[in-house]
C-alpha cells in the first residue's frame, strides 16, 4: 500500500481498526484483542532488552542496513504467535533476529526452521545463542512443511529465491496456515509475494496496515480483507 492511498484510506482503516463495519466475531476479536492489544504482556521486557542488545551491536558494526524491527512490531510479532501458539514456525530470513526472538518467546517448546539461502548476519547469530537448540537452519522451506496448521513468518526473500518461495507460498492458500509478512512497504519482493498469496485465497481472513499482513488460512472463514490501522 503506497502512502498516498494509506492517506486516503486513513479514516475508513482507522473506524475498521475499531471494530466498527467488523462483522465476524473472529475477526472482531483478532483486530481488537491481538493486533491492537494495549495491554502489557510478561515478554515485553524481554524483547525490548533484546532488541536494545542488537541495536548496540549494529550500531558498533557500524551496519546502516536494512532496518530493524520497531520494538512495536516486535511486540505484535509476539501477540500473534501468542494468540496462535504454534509448534513449528517457518520464518523465511531474518535481519537481525529480532523477529525470530519475539516469535519464539512464546513457548519454550516451540522450533523454528529458518529458512535461508544466505549467512545470517552475526548480529541475529548472537542474538539468538540461548535459542540454537530451537532453531534450524535449512535453504529451503519445503523442508519444514510439517502436519498440521503452518505458521509461518516471511521476514526477507531475494530476487533469486523469488520464484520457488512464490510457488509453494501459493500453495498454502489451499490448506490451513498463518502467514505473516513483514516489509511490505520496503520490500517489493515479500511485497509481491503477499499479493501472489491474496490473489489465490479462496477462503480465510487476511489484515494489513501496509506495513505488515497477517493471512489467516482457515476453512471455516469466510474470504475477507481488512485494511487497518494497526
């Protein structure tokens, strides 16, 4: 969603925000009670001394880019996972690690595949230490698949993984999963991904600001997209 049509849409985003023309009781309580939760949780703490951790460490490597996640963002990567609970998350790339902290912060039983066809940077390597037996690391994200419900994270996806990340992303849109993509309005690549991804939902409830998209993948939900303020 570019900035000029986030200004346009500013006022009907923000009344969806507040539940108003919100007719699914799902979806009610998802925006309300998860994306725009106010209230404290116990790993807040947590996650913003880890994200102030790595910000110490990318400022003394001196590294300008990309951009690390907002401790705001940060906070909603955990509510959503929170509110999922899930076992095995696929996250697709990382920056720094914060994300993949703030996920994994749910449950100390939780495992990630970290989908990558790049080193990680040697911030989100420190960062992540005390969770390397949680994580592994793979090329490919087919490796993760798993049974059940997926959920999965797309941080950061190159040109070249383009094509075959698009083609099994797509592929979900016929099972059950939740899908979170983060960069939307930096990253053209995860950009067009979560548009590939919406044009073949059938079924399921999808929620972005234009700066994140969360997809939720269910049977039992009718096909809606909601526009926010979040």
């Amino acid at each position: 969603m570019g900035k000029i049509r986030r200004y346009c849409t500013a006022l009907t985003r923000y009344r969806k925000s507040k539940g108003f023309g919100i007719h699914s009781p799902f979806a009610f309580h998802f925006v309300l009670n998860v994306l725009r939760e106010k209230s404290a949780y116990y790993a807040y703490a947590d996650i913003a001394e880890r994200r102030n951790e790595a910000r110490r460490m990318k400022r003394l490597l001196k590294v300008r880019k990309p951009r690390m996640i907002s401790e705001k963002s940060a906070r909603m990567m955990f509510r959503i996972a929170n509110y999922f609970n899930p076992k095995m998350i696929l996250q697709l790339g990382t920056n720094f690690g914060v994300s993949a902290y703030s996920t994994l912060r749910v449950a100390s039983d939780s495992r990630m595949w970290l989908a990558s066809s790049q080193a990680e940077p040697e911030i989100a390597l420190v960062l992540l230490q005390n969770q390397a037996d949680r994580i592994s690391v793979s090329g490919s994200c087919g490796e993760a698949v798993g049974d059940g419900k997926r959920y999965v994270v797309v941080n950061r996806v190159t040109e070249a993984e383009a094509v075959s990340v698009e083609r099994w992303l797509v592929s979900l849109a016929e099972t059950e999963a939740v899908v979170v993509v983060r960069n939307l309005q930096h990253d053209e690549v995860v950009a067009r991904l979560w548009r590939a991804l919406l044009s073949r939902l059938t079924y399921g409830m999808a929620f972005t600001n234009g700066k994140m998209g969360v997809a939720v993948i269910e049977k039992k939900l009718p096909r809606q997209t909601f526009s926010l303020w979040f």
